[in-house]
C-alpha cells in the first residue's frame, strides 16, 4: 500500500530472505535526516503525496492511541482512565489494527491526539497543524523525536511523565520498553491544560 501510494509498485523487488546478492553496482539515497529529525523537505513531500495540495487546517476528532497490542511502553490501567478519556470526548484506537489510508485520513481530521511513546505517533505527519499533542513517557523513556516532528509541523506538543515505570517482562531488557500506570487524575488535569492552552 505504501510504495503503491508512492508510485513505486512497478518496482522489481528482490527478496533476500536467508540469502545474499552480489553486484556489480549498489545505488541507495541518502538519508533525508537523523532518526526523529526530518527535513521540511521530506515532511512536505508525505503530507502532499498523501494529503494533496491543500490539506486541512484543523480537525474535529479526538484520539487516544493505546498500545494495548504493542506488548511494551503500554499503559496498562486504559480500563481506569477509559471514562476520562470519554468524558473529553477522546476516543481510544489501535491504529495498527487500521490500514495505512485509515490511519492517514484519522490523523489528517484529529484536533487532540493523546498516546504514551510510540510509533503510532509518527502519523502525526498527517495532522493538521492545528493540533494538539499529549506524549505520555514513563521516567525511564524520555525521547524527543516527536517534540521536534510537532515543532516542523507547528502542532502544539504537551506531555506528561508518569512517576513510575513497570518492567515490560524478562523478554524486553530495556528499560525504554517499561510499561506504566497512569495516575487518572494527573491525566484528567494534564487533559485540561491541553485542551484550555492557547499555545
């Protein structure tokens, strides 16, 4: 779907799988910036591929993107906070349970998009830049990249740093993969310096 989108699904592909490929020449492009660092170039080259010329400006919906389905960085009490969330008019999402064209037309219609560190939050490129962000991170996973994503964009960037972290399991040995439990009330006035800023 992506590459289709893109105008490559004509391509041939070569699929390595266990093997190698020798060659006489290999030509690859240069990266267009440091991981969480895009270039306005490459920005503005997705949002017109996928958006068209003039996308919107601002949205009307309110998204929280759970990682329930991730396995780490997720908040593991959503039952607790569910009711906040709806009373805010936010509703929760698996967005890699929705197909890429899904996901870019929710994002390019979101006014508040509110999730713990993620990938999913990389769809953010399709937001307007009217919205507005909530990053939640545990103490042991602080990232930037999505800070300055919003920034390029002029989306406005909040977050939140839940006290706590809670180990993912034996099988994740780094601590950014920690989950947490998101004190209900810190999310409800987090929630409500967000929606009242004006910056």
């Amino acid at each position: 779907m992506l590459f289709r989108s893109l105008g490559v699904d004509s391509w041939p592909r070569v699929e390595l799988r266990n093997r190698y490929v020798e060659c006489d020449y290999l030509h690859f492009p240069s990266a267009v910036g440091e991981t969480g660092s895009l270039s306005p170039h490459a920005l503005r080259f997705l949002r017109e591929r996928f958006l068209g010329p003039t996308p919107a400006q601002t949205g009307r919906r309110r998204i929280y993107l759970s990682r329930r389905l991730a396995g780490r960085r997720d908040i593991l009490n959503e039952d607790e906070i569910r009711p906040i969330l709806e009373s805010h008019g936010i509703e929760s999402i698996a967005a890699e349970t929705m197909p890429l064209r899904e996901q870019i037309a929710l994002f390019a219609d979101a006014e508040l998009v509110v999730g713990a560190h993620g990938a999913g939050l990389s769809n953010l490129v399709f937001a307007p830049p009217s919205c507005r962000v909530l990053e939640i991170f545990t103490p042991t996973c602080l990232r930037w990249m999505y800070y300055f994503l919003c920034a390029q964009l002029g989306q406005r960037y909040h977050y939140l740093i839940e006290e706590r972290a809670v180990a993912a399991g034996a099988h994740h040995r780094d601590s950014g993969f920690d989950n947490l439990r998101l004190d209900p009330d810190r999310l409800r006035r987090a929630l409500d310096r967000v929606l009242q800023s004006r910056d």
